[in-house]
C-alpha cells in the first residue's frame, strides 16, 4: 500500500508540476503579448510624434496658419499664427470666425461662404484668394486651401485647411506684370519705329528709282524697294499681333504676295496661292526666311511666264510657296510652272545678286540646304531647322 501511494504521490506532484509549467508560459506568452503591444504602440507614438514636428516645421517654413471650422456650430478653431495673420488678439473660438469674416470684404466674404457650403455638400476641397482688411486698416492678400472631413453618412462635419498670407507674392507679381507691360509697349513702339523708317527708306528708293534713267539701276533701285519693303512687313505684323515674339506666317505670305502680284504681275493673269497654316516663327528666323521668299517670288513674277503663260502654254500661270513643319524642321517650297530656270543657272556658282542673296541667307543665316528642280517649272524647295535661340 505505501509503494502505490507514494507513486500516486509522485504522479499528483508531477501533474501540479505540468500544470505550473503550462501556467507559467501562459503568463510569460500574456506578459510578452502585452509587451510587444506596449512596444508597438510606443513606435506609433515615436512616429506620431516625429510626424507632428515635420508638419509643424513644414508650417513654420510656408508660414501657414491652420484652422478648422465646425460645421454645426459654425466655430472656427485656430492657431496663433492665423490671429496674427488677421490682426487679432487672442479671443473665443465661439466668435473668432465673425470677427475674421468682418475684416474679408463684402464681395470676397461672400465668394468664401459659399465655396464653404459647397466643399460640406459634395466633399471638394477647393483654393481661393481673398482680401482682408486688418484692424489696423492694412490690406492684406491671403490664399486658402479647404477640404472637408466626413463624420459618418451625409453632410461632411468640417471643415479644415491652411491660409497663408500671399500679400507680397502678390505686389511683386504685380510689379512684374506692370514692368512687362511696360517693356511690350516699349518692343511694340520699337517695331513700330522700325517699320516707318524701313517705310520712309523704301519710299525714297522708290523716288530715286524714278529719277534713274538707267533701266539696269533703276531695276537694282526696285529690287533693294521691295527687300526693305518685305522687312518692314515683318516689323509690322510683330507691331500689330498679340505676340512680340513670333509673327503669324500665313498672314505674312497673304500680304507679301498680294503686295508682289499688285506691284509686278499687273497686266497679266498669274494665279498664287500660299500656304503656312498654323506656322509661325521669330524674328530671327522670319526675316531671312522673309527676303528668301520675297526673292524666289520676285524672279517668279518677272521672269517665270514671259509670255504671261505657263511653260508649256496650255495651262494657267501658277505661282505658289508652302511652308510646313515636321518636328523641329521647317519645309518651304516655292515653286511655278513657267518656263523654268536656265540650264547654266547652279545656285552654287551663280553670279545673280538675288540668287547669291538667297543662298547666303539661306545656307548661313538659317543654316539650311536648298534643292533645286527643273520640269514643268522651277521647284525649289529649302530645309532648315528650327533654332534654340536660348543656347546661342
């Protein structure tokens, strides 16, 4: 009898024992839960916390003053900084928000009321300028970015945002806009000087030509007349477009070939037309662009139908230019069907003034490469690229 008892005394003990055991890893798996949770919860926090100080330095660096609005009671909850922005000592939120809305002028309190009640109806945030006039009787020029924040279903609860105070982005943007308005009235009158001087000189051309009996150099006296003319209407257009910087080129070729045909197609039929649709182009590139035309053109005219018809004689006398754009490269031809250019003509080795004219401007100026064809006419077409005058 004792033997079995002291082995059921020694089988109870051990049992009390895994019992023990199996309660003490409860405890430590509980006690190491519970610290892991405390563990987790203090990383939160540490990042919470680092969270907070880079939005306050975010704040402090924009000079943003954060705000929020409660919708149901209309109590508008702020930092220090937007009671200095406004001008206010420290008061009670319960009133803040009528204070802050008696300095914002009747016109812009009521554009900023109802952005408000839009952002609570649809939950889009929205940005607005406005004024304020400080206690102090200054006015000042802030920016507020809102959004709304939803509490459960329906109408959103608040509203919350930021406002910074732009006043001196403002006066600044101001007098850069007033100093650029100042140099596009200078630039317009300097284009518009610039044509009326070329105008008067193409003038006095034309009376010297008149003086000439010489039919060669009066001839010379009327191609330099109608150069100077083609500059002068490119000074112009920059004068009366919107744009300083770059002239429509379809109107350009509308008036300078209706110009030409007036002043030397009269008596005789020769139908031109121009395209250049959605083509425009700087100063730099439209004045050689300009005098190359006007001299292509100006050789059509005079010597492209001497018998005022086409080069096979059974056609209408055409005469066209088209200017296209593929990427960053520009394509003109000016071409006719007339009797065509001479077989000894190279526009490498010509001894024309015009033709050199044309080359120098082209090859050097504009850095193009001209092709010339013969048949059915003269074609020829020039290729340059657009330039980056930035980088020159």
């Amino acid at each position: 009898m004792t033997g079995k008892t002291d082995d059921s005394l020694q089988r109870l003990e051990q049992a009390e024992a895994a019992l023990e055991a199996i309660r003490n890893e409860e405890v430590d798996a509980v006690v190491g839960s519970r610290n892991i949770v405390l563990l987790k919860l203090h990383r939160t926090e540490q990042a919470l916390r680092q969270s907070e100080e880079r939005l306050r330095l975010a704040m402090e660096a924009g000079k943003l003053a954060s705000w929020e609005i409660d919708a149901a009671t209309g109590t508008l909850t702020s930092c220090q900084r937007l009671k200095d922005i406004f001008g206010l000592s420290a008061a009670d939120d319960q009133t803040f928000r009528e204070q802050c809305l008696s300095l914002v002028p009747e016109e812009d309190r009521k554009r900023l009321l109802e952005e408000d009640e839009r952002a609570l109806a649809t939950g889009e945030g929205f940005e607005m300028e406005f004024r304020i006039r400080r206690p102090d009787g200054e006015m000042r020029w802030l920016r507020s970015q809102v959004m709304p924040v939803q509490k459960g279903q329906g109408r959103h609860a608040r509203l919350v945002g930021v406002v910074a105070d732009i006043t001196e982005h403002k006066k600044s943007r101001e007098a850069l806009q007033a100093s650029l308005l100042e140099k596009e009235l200078l630039l317009r009158e300097v284009h518009h000087r610039v044509k009326n001087n070329l105008a008067n000189i193409a003038a006095l051309l034309e009376m010297q030509r008149a003086e000439v009996a010489e039919p060669v150099a009066a001839a010379a006296l009327g191609d330099l007349e109608t150069r100077v003319r083609s500059i002068a209407l490119v000074h112009e257009l920059l004068y009366k477009n919107k744009s300083l910087a770059r002239i429509d080129f379809q109107e350009y070729l509308d008036t300078l070939l209706q110009d030409l045909r007036f002043s030397l197609g009269q008596g005789r039929k020769i139908r031109y037309s121009a395209r250049a649709e959605e083509i425009s182009l700087g100063i730099d590139m439209a004045i050689p662009c300009a005098m190359i035309i006007n001299e292509l053109a100006t050789n059509a005219f005079r010597h492209a139908f001497p018998v005022g018809k086409a080069g096979d004689g059974s056609s209408e006398p055409e005469f066209r230019v088209e200017v296209r754009k593929d990427n960053n490269q520009y394509r003109v031809l000016v071409a006719d069907n007339g009797v065509g250019l001479p077989e000894e003509i190279d526009m490498d080795t010509t001894r024309s003034f015009g033709l050199r004219l044309v080359k120098m401007l082209g090859g050097h100026q504009l850095q193009g490469e001209f092709k010339l064809e013969r048949g059915n006419g003269t074609r020829i077409t020039f290729l340059f690229k657009e330039r980056n005058t930035k980088t020159e």
